[in-house]
C-alpha cells in the first residue's frame, strides 16, 4: 500500500476546493506549508493532522475510534500519537518491540520514545504502523468517507467497498439507500390503499410487473389482487 500517495491525497482532500494559498491563508500560515506537506517536502506531526480534520470538522475521533473499536466512553486523547499508537499496537499486531522496529526500519530506542511520548511521529510515520495491519487504513478511510475517491491503485481491494464477496457501503450510502427505501415503501402502501388490497392479498400482489408500481396504475394492482382473494379460487 503506497502510504506516501495517501498521505498526499488524504491533505488534497482536507484542503478540499481552496487552493494552498487561501487555505495557508485561514489557517494563519506565511509561507506555503500546505504545498509542502501535500508534496511530502516538510513532515506534518499526527498531532498537526488531526487538528485540521477538527478545522475542517472531519470526523477523525469517529473514525479512529471505529478502526480501533473503541467505544464512545474511552478516554483516548486522538491528538496524542503516542496514545494511539499504544493502543494500535496492542489490538492490532502481534510484534514484540524489536520486531516492529524492524519492520518500520527505525532503532528501538525510536519507537520506545513514540510510545512513551518523548517524541511525535509524523503522519507518514502513524500511516506506516497503521499499514502493518493490511485492513486498518481502508477501514479509517471509509469511516472518513473517503475511500471511494481513494485511486484503486494506491488502495488495493477498496473499490469498491467489498469483503468477503459481500459490499460495505459507507455511512452516507447507507443513508441515502434507507432513504430512497423509505420513499418506495410509502409509495407501495399508498397505492395498496389506494387499491382497497388487503393485507391477506398482498403475497399475489407482489407478483404484478412493477412498472404499474411507477405508474401508480392502482385497477392493475386491484386485478392482481383479485387473484389472491378467496373469491377467485372458488
């Protein structure tokens, strides 16, 4: 998974329609520092990371709280990298200390002082430990809403959102889903009532060409519904 790609896309979309220059503007900074983060040239501490997805009120604590299955009564400073990657550590590797910092190529005394917050990893840091675990960014990414316009290529096996052949949507598909079913329910009752159908004959009405149902033709589903009445099967 190529963390330095998502880590430029992830501030694109924070910064979202401004441009770098209005955006270093609002957030009170002189020389162009959204340019060099987004283009890996300056590091941006966790910290740093999260206190902009608070300005642009992006869910970050919702999200890093689901990806980490914690529930709504934890304490976790979410600014605190330190706090986060203790608790990712411990729920989602099976690494030994001196194992992780292999696999992250630093010294152990680094990580030691990560963890015991006598330092702060950057983003690309955390996206590195995040990554030792293959299903922990596609899941924070969805739970950001931002999965979908993640490039296939960069996020493998998020496009779309599928595990174990079975679809994940994210929050606001599954929102406008129960909407639209919401919507299609009202419209069927209305025309059963309007239909005069009762609730015994509703099994032989559903078997009527939905396009009547569009076409609000309540004498189609009244013929139906005759089908299914007792009358009909004398």
């Amino acid at each position: 998974m190529n963390t330095e790609k998502i880590l430029s896309l992830l501030l694109k979309m924070i910064r979202g329609e401004q441009s770098q220059i209005a955006f270093n503007r609002s957030l009170g900074f002189n020389s162009n520092r959204i340019h060099k983060w987004e283009s890996l040239e300056r590091k941006l501490k966790w910290s740093d990371f999260v206190q902009l997805c608070q300005y642009r009120q992006i869910p970050i604590r919702e999200a890093l709280f689901q990806s980490l299955g914690l529930s709504e009564n934890s304490n976790l400073d979410i600014s605190s990298a330190s706090q986060v990657l203790n608790l990712f550590i411990e729920n989602h590797t099976n690494a030994n200390p001196t194992s992780l910092s292999q696999k992250l190529n630093v010294h152990p005394s680094t990580l030691y002082r990560w963890q015991t917050n006598k330092t702060e990893p950057d983003l690309l840091t955390m996206l590195n430990i995040f990554n030792l675990s293959p299903k922990f960014i596609p899941t924070l990414l969805r739970e950001l809403n931002l999965a979908d316009v993640i490039p296939q290529e960069v996020l493998p096996g998020s496009h779309p959102h599928q595990e174990n052949n079975f679809f994940v949507l994210n929050p606001l598909q599954q929102e406008e889903i129960q909407q639209e079913l919401s919507a299609l329910v009202e419209k069927v009752l209305a025309v059963f009532k309007k239909a005069s159908i009762s609730p015994e004959q509703i099994p032989a009405v559903m078997m009527i060409n939905l396009s009547s149902l569009t076409k609000n033709d309540s004498s189609a589903w009244q013929e139906s519904a005759s089908l299914g009445s007792p009358e009909s099967n004398i």
